[in-house]
C-alpha cells in the first residue's frame, strides 16, 4: 500500500516547522546571552540548557513513544492513556528532579549557578505533561497542533527575551521566560486534547500507570542511550583535545541538522501508519518502509553530493569565518553518515512498530561501545578527524546491526531496487559538479539540483516501462 504523500508530507511539515523553530529560538537565544550578558552568564545557561535536555528524558521516561504507539492501535483509549500517561509522567519528573539534585550537590557548583539549573529544571514536569499531548497528537496524526502551540510560543518567547535582555536584565529573567514558556505550552495543548479529542470516560489506575511506565522502560533505555551517544564525541573532544577542535566539529554536524530534521520528521509522521498496518508476513509494513527511505534517498543524495563540491562555499556563507573552512576535510568525512541514517531512521521505527524495541535497545548500547572504542584512540591519535572518523564507523555499525535484522523480519529487503535510480541521478549530479567551471555558488547548486531532479524523473519513468504506467504507479502515492 502506497503512502498518502499529502497527509504524511502535512504531519512531517508540522513536526520540522516545531523542531525548527526550537533549534532556531535556543540558537538565537544563546547569541542573545552571549552579547548581552557575556561569557560567564552564556556558561551558565549553557550547563543548565545540558542538564535539562538530558534529565528531560528521564522525566519523560519513553512514554511519548509508547502512547503514540498503544493511541494508534486503539483510538478508544485515548483517555486512559492521556490521564494515565500524565500520572506517569509527574511520578517520573518528580524523580528526575530528585536525581539532578543529586548531580548537582555532588558537582559543588558555585551558587549562582546552581540557583540556575535548579530553576530551569522546574521545567521537567510541564516539558513531561507536553510530551504525553504530543504523543495523542502523533498517534491520531495531527501533528500540526504541534505546530500549532509551539511555534507562536517560541516567537514570544525570543521577542520577551530581546526586550528584557535590551533593559539589562540578568540571567534569572530568561531562566523565567524558559519555565513560562514550557508552562504555557503544557497548558494549550490539555486544553487542545480536552478541547478536540474524545472525552471517553476514565480515572487514574494505579496500577495501570506503573504498567505504562515498565511496558516504556525501553524506551528509556533507548532515548538515553541516544542521549549519551551523541554527546559523546564533543565529550571525548573536549578532554581528548581542545575547545577549538569541539567548536569545528560541531560546525560541520550543524550543516547536516536540517535534512536530520527532515528524517525524523517523515519517520515520526509515518509511525502511526506502520503501527496499524502491522500484520503476519509484514507485507504492507515492508512496503511502507520502502516508500519511506526511497523518498528520503532521493533527498539525500543530492546533499551529499552537494556538500563535497560545496561544503567550503556552504561554511563560508553560514559562518561568515575563515576558521571555519578548517572543519571541510571532516566535513567531507561525517556527510555519509546521512545516507547510513535515512535506512536507521526508518528501521528503527519499523521495530518499535513491530514490538521489538528492545532490538533497538541493544543496537544503541553497541552503537555506544563501539564510538568509545573506536573514538576514544581515533580522537587521542586525530582530534578533530579523529572524532569524524568515529561518528562515520559508529554509523556503519548501526546500519549493520539495524539491515540485519529488519532484512531477517522482511525475509531480505531490496536495497539495490531502491538505491540505483537516486544514485545513478547523484552521478550524473557530481559530474556536472566536478566540472573546472571555476565557481561555487547558489547557481552552482541550483544547476546541479535541476540536472539530478531531470535525471531521477527521466529514471523513474524508463523504469516504470512509460508515462502512463508511471503515473499508475504513483499516482496512489501522490493523492
């Protein structure tokens, strides 16, 4: 069965204009600290912004995936799931709060700063409450409440944080404006689930609670592991080199989080699909998880080919510093980890479809023993290559881990079918751009873009056998 490309494009839409615009108003207010306010306070809020997006996920506690997950099986229990979900989550942000309280008397920070990531950690119980509406939300696939709440939200809160930072407020005031602004969204989005969803009668159950937050333990597991795993390079960075070698290096990931965006939100916006078209022989799960890395090949080989000719304009112009074209060669090295990651993405997702989550446990506990492994002599021996080379590896190996297994549940999956026509167009793509034109630019680019977006059409047509069976062919897709 072929997706709805104007559904799922509409639900991944919403979820990239909420991701989007919470990087671009924390980016935005980290500049606004840093001018305003200078070093010492940038450093504070900093470590505070870490710390409450890494115990976030112990307050959350995987219950987010796991109502999306049962709301999508059996609509009918939306309100079970939502009065029980937020029991859950107060029982699980009570506790995360008492653990960082814990982590910081242990670190002995001084007591401003502190004050400063215990106030900001008042925000785990309202960021929990959210995350329980937004998985109802993804679960009946109206992802665009998400949008709906969170991106009037962040404008008012980057606006209130220009105003007050202009008027010489200190730190206290945007740690404020950080806590109202989770509280604001916690609150719209119980009015919208009161408001717009079914009001079936049901109670808090104990006990049915406590089963939700056993049944998403591996959810935990995984999103904490995740955690870890992506903070470990800058970490080993940080200790193993220097400061400058953390700055390039996160450079060159930040230039590939746009199309990570893009992946995360397709796959959260097709969840709910494969979650009801799970079935004995897993026929229309396999088909919906071809259309799914098809499509997002399609956009990412482009990319990557554009980011080896380009990748030097590219840091130039969003950067606006030469020391930045230092990180290029490690560019050049981590953009393939974006290939790796479009069949990761929509693997994982198809396990937790499938009820087998706790494979994707165990493949983020190797992906983590195999970056310490590798990345601990790689960054000691290469610094900031060193570390590229390792997040390259790391990515290979769950690619690996995650084609074997989906490739055993599918009884084999046909990668060759679905890679040849977007690579052949890639090809064509980097010959025009390996061209001596001598100039690299917007026009470059656009070139290029329409001579791959010629050539995939002129493919996908030739291998139809015509425009008519073309069109037969995905006329489902695009309706």
């Amino acid at each position: 069965m072929r997706l709805s490309l104007r559904k799922t494009g509409g639900n991944a839409l919403s979820i990239l204009t909420s991701d989007v615009m919470n990087r671009a108003t924390s980016f935005v207010l980290y500049a606004l600290v840093g001018r305003q306010l200078g070093a010492h306070e940038f450093g504070q809020l900093s470590l505070a912004l870490t710390l409450f997006y890494v115990f976030q996920v112990l307050a959350v506690a995987g219950l987010k995936t796991f109502i999306t997950r049962q709301v999508a099986k059996d609509r009918a229990q939306t309100a079970a799931y939502f009065i029980n979900g937020c029991m859950s989550a107060a029982i699980t942000s009570f506790f995360s709060l008492l653990v960082l309280f814990s982590f910081v008397r242990l670190m002995h920070y001084p007591p401003a700063t502190s004050l400063v990531i215990l106030l900001l950690s008042l925000g785990l119980f309202p960021y929990a409450f959210s995350a329980v509406c937004e998985g109802v939300f993804q679960a009946w696939e109206r992802m665009r409440y998400i949008a709906y709440v969170n991106v009037p939200v962040n404008a008012v809160k980057i606006g209130c944080a220009f105003l007050l930072l202009n008027w010489k407020n200190g730190l206290y005031v945007v740690i404020l404006i950080l806590l109202s602004s989770l509280i604001v969204i916690a609150v719209i989005e119980a009015w919208i689930m009161f408001r717009r969803f079914p009001r079936q009668q049901s109670a808090f159950d104990p006990r049915f609670s406590l089963s939700m937050i056993r049944s998403a333990s591996t959810f935990l597991g995984i999103d904490g592991t995740t955690a870890v795993i992506n903070s470990l390079n800058i970490v080993l960075l940080s200790k193993l080199a220097n400061e400058t070698q953390v700055g390039l290096f996160s450079a060159a990931m930040q230039l590939m989080t746009p199309l990570m965006l893009v992946y995360q939100s397709i796959a959260l916006s097709v969840f709910p699909i494969m979650c009801r078209k799970v079935e004995p022989g897993f026929q229309s799960l396999k088909q919906i998880a071809e259309d799914s890395i098809e499509l997002l090949l399609a956009l990412t080989l482009p990319v990557v080919a554009g980011i080896f000719f380009l990748g030097d304009w590219a840091l130039s112009v969003l950067y606006k510093n030469p020391v930045f074209l230092q990180t290029f060669p490690a560019l050049r090295i981590v953009m393939w980890i974006m290939v790796f990651r479009v069949f990761t993405c929509v693997f994982g997702q198809v396990l937790v479809a499938g009820h087998r989550e706790k494979i994707n446990l165990r493949i983020v506990v190797v992906d983590t023993l195999v970056n310490l492994l590798v990345g601990w002599p790689l960054i000691s021996h290469y610094g900031l290559y060193g570390a590229a080379i390792a997040v390259l590896l790391t990515s290979f190996a769950d690619f690996s881990q995650h084609y074997i297994v989906v490739s055993r549940l599918f009884s084999g999956f046909p990668v060759a079918r679905i890679v040849w026509k977007p690579a052949v167009a890639a090809s064509c793509m980097t010959a025009f751009l390996a061209m001596p034109t001598g100039r690299a630019g917007i026009l470059s680019g656009v070139s290029a873009t329409l001579i791959y977006g010629g050539a995939l059409l002129a493919l996908a047509i030739w291998a139809s056998g015509g425009l008519r069976r073309f069109r037969e062919r995905y006329r489902p897709l695009l309706s």
